[in-house]
C-alpha cells in the first residue's frame, strides 16, 4: 500500500506539472508505471515533437537504466534525442572532462562553459546543496534541453551515465526530474592481475565498463605468490616476465579517475608473497624441519619488513587513490597444527616484542599495524582481509583498519557481527556471491548475475545469512572479485564474458537498496539494451 501510496503520488506530481513526457519509456516492471495519455507522441508529419498548445503527451515512464534511478517525477512532453549541432555546456569549468566526454559519446559538440541557453541544449552544472550526497545528481528533462546537476563532478558524471543509457536503451530521454544517488559508498570491482596476466587494454575497457555502472573502486591484486606484476625501481628482481610497465599503469589510474573510480592497490603480506621470496630465498618461512611454508615470509626477520615497506612507499606514489589493501590473510605459520613447536623462531619473536604471554597471532598482527603504519603515512584509508584480524591475542588491529569480509572457511573463523559489535567499517566480499575464481578449485562455483540480483544484499556478508539491519551503516559496502587461482581456465575474453551479467547485478544491489522491480529477465533484456 505504501509502495503503491508513493507511486500514484509521484503520478499526480507529473499531471500537475502538466507539460512534458516522453515518448517512449522504460521495460514492463520498471519503477514509474505510465498513465494514460491521449494524444500521439509521435507526429502524423513526421516533424520533430516538440511542446505545442495543439499537442499532447502521455505521461512519461521512469529512465530504464542499470543500475535503476531511484527516483524519478513523471511529466508530459517529448523528451529528449540527441541531435546534430546540439550541444553540451558546462557552468563550471571543473565538469569540463565530463562535458567532453558524454558530448563524444552522443555525438554533440562540445560548447564549454555557456550562460547562453539554445534549444536541445545538455547543461551540467554543480550546486550548492551542502547536505547532499556528493555522489547525487539532479537531471531534469523539460523544454526540449537536458539539465544535469549535483553536489560534485562525480555526481553530475553519474547523471551522464544515466543520459548515455537512456539514449542508447531507447533513443530518447524521458521528460520529468530524475533524483539519483547511491546506497552504498564503496562499489567495487576487484582484479587479480598477479596470477594472471591482463593486458592493459582489457583492463581499460573494464575501466569505462564499470564507469558506466556507476561503480567507484577497481581493486588491482598484484602481488602473489605465482607472479609480481607492475614494474618496480625499488625492487626490479622481483618482477614477472609478463607484467604492466608504470606509464601502463598510470593510464589506467587516469582512465580511472576520470570515471570517478579509485584504483585500490593490494600487495599482501606476510602471505602470498611466493613471487617477492622466488627472488630473495633468505627470507623464506621455513618449519623446524626445514619445510618451506608455500608463499609466507619469516616475519622474525627485519629484512622481510623492509622489502615490503619499500614496496609500499614506492607504489604510494602510482596509486594516489585515498584506499589502500593490506592483505593480511592465509599466513601459513598459523595454520599449522601447533605454530609455536612449528615455528619456534616466531614464538620467540613474540615474546621479545610482547612479553612472556605473547604469541605467533600477535606477532602477525603486530606485522599488519606496522604496514598499516607505513601506508598511514600516506594518508590512506586501509583494510585487510577478515582472516588477518586475529581472535585472542593481546595485540589488537588498528582501529583504522576497514574488515574486506570474504569467507568463513578460515580457522576460527568469526562472524561478520563480531567485527560489526566491535565498530569495526566492513566491506562485503562475500565468496558465496562475489567471488569468481578461474578453474571452480575448492568448491568454488562461478557466480550468477541472477543469483546476486535474486538473493544477496550487502547485509549478506558471509554464506547466505543477512546480519542484522542496524549494522547497515557499518557495512560500507561491496565488490565482486575475480580470483585467477586456475589462470589458464579463462582467457582474458571468456572472463569478460562471464562476469558482465554479475557486475550489472552487483552494482544494481549497491546501488538501490529495494528489491528491485525488474525480474531477472526483465533486467537481462534491459542490459542488452543499454550495455
């Protein structure tokens, strides 16, 4: 009744507007159902429908976009289709690169910053709305010309991404004010470039991809134990044959940023670090037997801090993003049976760092708070795997630290809660939705598109159970993953291919938090439509 209250009072906001609507409008099941109309939208003479006294339109129906407007007040009138000679200004010359860019892609010139007003006009333009999400826009379709408005740069390049889709779903944009922001600030994308090789071109396009999804991270996983794979100056030896040179790399970051995405950078440590001990045996891991523990690094040792720290500092300056990832997860000391008569050496570093009652567990997460330190200094907001927080130690995490939630398979695995209680920030990497890992190893099965749209939220963090909702605001919120443990499973297209319809769910989850009003191939057909 609510729903239905909500809709009818947005219909009666449009016919009181009186003027304007589209002449086309979204698929069966989208948000703003039409009201009748009486006249023809289209013209006997084929002359192109503009307002007139002698004409009237039907009630326009809500954008049909991915991810779906949140909300939008119908209105009656023609629209808009871009046109020849048509163009987009800007009112401040900081949406220049936005201005630019949707112009090339609807195929409008590009006026710069006008006061002028002409007919089929795209302005955008930034508020002053102090309150508003910053990632919000306004986009008002009336009088034959397009507005788009919001708080900041990205907002406004959100707006465009909706003008894109409506244009290339349906040719026309729909007359009425769209009002547009997002659940969740963090709607990621994350790669991993270590056990397989993209190329650079592949990953750009997943760039403008996700920039047209309205996604704002790209995750880059680029250091494991079967490849390190961005050139380095500090630490060359380490180095894959197959991997992106800096100049590649600071193409992607600029690409990135001007879509509004941050590139997340991982190297993880003390773990997954097969590829940086390949080049420097010294600092391996090795049991009282002389096992070498697959791809961890012997934290006793002041040298393994140092590689890593270097590696930190020098890939700060690649990555100016604002977040940054830590790792922290599968240290194989600690799995072992007993880590302390397995690993004496790190027993005893612990108790020389924390005293008689110190132990492996806060030994490694003491290694986390001086990384985090390192990474601090360059003012970046951090996060860590859940497997890397540590239960029952006296070294606790810094509090700074964000959970990157992805399993309960780990040992003494914990529950999302317990981070949450704690008031911990968490972002959902839930590997029972969001994890696409090449090859299906360990009982993993490639995710659906249909799957995420149907049953998971961000409140699902770990298997199939949601956490309570008041912890909704803790959760920040989510990215889908691509784990290349089988890199020979997939060519770089076949990913492509079997992640596009989970990307469009994903981010359709992150972005609107009701149950959306498409079916599943309602919504299928629509990503065919607008791409």
């Amino acid at each position: 009744m609510i729903v239905a209250g909500a809709v009818a009072g947005t219909i009666a906001l449009g016919v009181g507007l009186g003027l304007w609507a589209s002449e086309d409008g979204g698929p069966a099941g989208s948000a703003q159902p039409s009201a009748g109309g009486t006249g023809d939208s289209s013209g006997s003479d084929g002359a192109s429908a503009q307002p007139s006294p002698t004409r009237s339109y039907a009630l326009s129906k809500a954008p049909a976009t991915i991810p779906a407007v949140r909300s939008h007040t119908a209105a009656r009138g023609p629209g808009w289709r871009p046109a020849r000679g048509e163009r987009v200004v800007v009112g401040d010359a900081d949406l220049a690169d936005e201005g630019r860019l949707i112009a090339g892609e609807l195929g409008l010139a590009y006026g710069g910053e006008k006061d002028d007003v002409r007919a089929g006009d795209v302005r955008l333009a930034l508020n002053d709305d102090e309150g508003a999400d910053p990632e919000s826009y306004t986009m008002t379709v009336r009088g034959g010309r397009v507005s788009i408005s919001g708080r900041s740069d990205a907002g406004v390049f959100y707006g465009t991404r909706t003008l894109k889709q409506e244009v290339h779903g349906g040719g026309t944009a729909p007359e009425g004010v769209v009002k547009d922001g997002p659940s969740k600030p963090v709607r990621g994308f994350m790669l991993d470039i270590a056990r397989k090789h993209f190329t650079a071109g592949w990953i750009e396009d997943r760039v403008r991809e996700l920039g047209d999804l309205k996604f704002n991270e790209l995750g880059l996983h680029f250091s494991d134990d079967q490849g390190f794979r961005i050139e380095s100056r500090t630490h060359p030896e380490i180095v894959s044959q197959q991997h992106l040179t800096k100049a590649e790399v600071k193409r992607i970051v600029d690409l990135a940023a001007s879509r509004h995405i941050t590139v997340v950078p991982e190297i993880d440590s003390p773990g997954h670090l097969g590829a940086v001990i390949a080049a420097h045996p010294d600092l391996r891991l090795r049991s009282t037997r002389g096992v070498a523990a697959r791809g961890a690094v012997d934290i006793s040792k002041p040298a393994a801090a140092r590689i890593v720290d270097d590696l930190l500092n020098e890939y700060a300056g690649l990555f100016p993003g604002g977040s940054w990832n830590l790792g922290g997860d599968e240290y194989q000391a600690l799995m072992a049976a007993s880590p302390s008569a397995s690993y004496p050496q790190l027993a005893s570093a612990a108790r020389k760092a924390y005293g008689p009652g110190g132990t492996i567990s806060g030994l490694a997460t003491g290694w986390l708070n001086d990384r985090a330190g390192t990474v601090r200094a360059h003012e970046r907001t951090m996060r860590a795997w859940n497997d890397g927080f540590y239960a029952g130690t006296s070294v606790q995490p810094a509090k700074d630290l964000q959970v990157a939630y992805w399993t309960g398979k780990e040992i003494g695995a914990r529950q999302p809660v317990e981070y949450l209680s704690a008031g911990r920030k968490l972002i959902n990497y839930n590997d029972e939705y969001l994890y696409y890992v090449l090859g299906q190893p360990n009982d993993f099965v490639y995710p659906t598109g249909r799957r995420i749209y149907e049953q998971w939220t961000p409140l699902v963090v770990r298997g199939t159970q949601a956490v309570p909702a008041r912890y909704g605001a803790q959760i920040l919120g989510g990215s889908f993953a691509v784990w290349c443990d089988l890199s020979g499973s997939q060519t770089q297209d076949q990913v492509a291919a079997g992640i596009r319809m989970p990307l469009r769910a994903t981010v359709q989850k992150l972005w609107d938090p009701r149950r959306p009003a498409l079916t599943w191939a309602q919504f299928q057909a629509l990503a065919a439509k607008v791409g």
